[in-house]
C-alpha cells in the first residue's frame, strides 16, 4: 500500500500563486468583489483564498496584508536585499492614471482621435504611451478620483523605507500588480502627499 498523502502536494512558496493573485490584489486596495472581477473567480473563492494566505501568514486584519512586504519566490526580487547604502532619487513620472465612464470609448479616443500609441489592456484597464510616460485609464467604481503621479524608481522596496524614514505616509507596501507575458513585473506602492492626495512609486523588474 502506498504511504503518498492525497491531495496537492505542499507548495515550495509560504503561498500558493492564487494565494499570492489575492494577496497582491488587496495590497493594491481592491475589494473582494473587485479582485473577483478582475481575475475572474467568484466571491466565494477569493474569501477563501484570502483566508488561507491570512491563516499561513499569522495575520488577522486585512490591513496587515496592506502593510506586509513578502515577495513570491517566483519574482525576481526574491531573496534580494535592497540596497539602502544608495540615496533616495526619485526618478521621471513614469505613469499617470485617470478614471473613465467607458474603457472602449475611451480607448478609441486616446488611441484613434488623439493618436496616443497604444500599449497593453488588462481587465477595465487600458495603457498608452506618451511620449515615455504611460497614461493608465480606469474604467469605473475602485479607479482614481483624480490624476495620480507615479516616480519611477531603481529600486522599490529601498525608495519605499527610505521615504517613510523621511516622514511619508504610505497607504500599502511595495506590490506587484502585473507580469507581463515576457516574465516583466510592474511593482508600485502609494503613498500621500502633505493634503493626503495619492502619489506612487513604481518599478519594473526583468527577469536576469
């Protein structure tokens, strides 16, 4: 008789990748009902995979996961330290986001009558090129109230301790929100400014 366990076997990662889509998601400060919508589960399985992630990882308020800095074993980050030895520069605004009533519409606008090139859609979201900063449009409920600035920087997690060393008053921590098909990851975390207006840092991050 064989002695093997049933079921899955134990994941290399502390969690598992739909463990870490939910968990990325609620660091970005998305609802439950609109990380369903967004990776296409139901209520009932982001409850459950957030209850999980939160059971493995100790916590019991959502909003520790807002302020937890993990990163997946499959990220390039992983394992890395950040280098704070480097002094904070921020870099060019790299993206700028505006909400939308319609994303067709608006992509059509932006992309045919003003000519913007455009880049990638994911889900309600849609990017274009300007002349290398990328405007983000988001359709609806959950997106920007007003144009948010995003500083690129070298490196996230680094720009991240030191401007909360500085005295800034981050909303979440440094989180991947999309990898893009060649394995590209787009890091951002968001902070206020001195009237509490949304501001952002963002990376990329290639694979080696």
């Amino acid at each position: 008789m064989s002695n093997r366990k049933r079921g899955r076997p134990p994941h290399a990662d502390i969690l598992t990748p739909a463990e870490w889509r939910v968990v990325e998601a609620v660091r970005h400060g998305m609802t439950n009902p609109e990380i369903a919508r967004r990776l296409g589960h139901s209520n009932d399985a982001v409850k459950y995979h957030l209850a999980n992630a939160m059971a493995k990882l100790g916590f019991t308020r959502r909003a520790e996961i807002r302020d937890w800095t993990g990163i997946s074993a499959a990220s390039p980050l992983h394992g890395k330290e950040p280098d704070m030895s480097e002094a904070l520069a921020l870099g060019p605004i790299g993206q700028i986001a505006r909400s939308v009533a319609e994303i067709g519409a608006a992509t059509a606008f932006y992309r045919d009558i003003l000519g913007l090139p455009f880049l990638y859609a994911f889900g309600n979201l849609a990017f274009f090129d300007c002349g290398g900063t990328r405007l983000f449009l988001s359709e609806g409920d959950g997106g920007p109230a007003e144009s948010i600035l995003y500083f690129r920087v070298p490196n996230i997690h680094a720009a991240h301790a030191q401007l909360i060393e500085r005295g800034a008053t981050f909303v979440d921590a440094p989180h991947m929100i999309h990898r893009h098909t060649d394995g590209t990851e787009e890091w951002m975390a968001f902070f206020n400014d001195n009237e509490g207006r949304p501001l952002a840092i963002m990376a990329q991050v290639r694979t080696p």
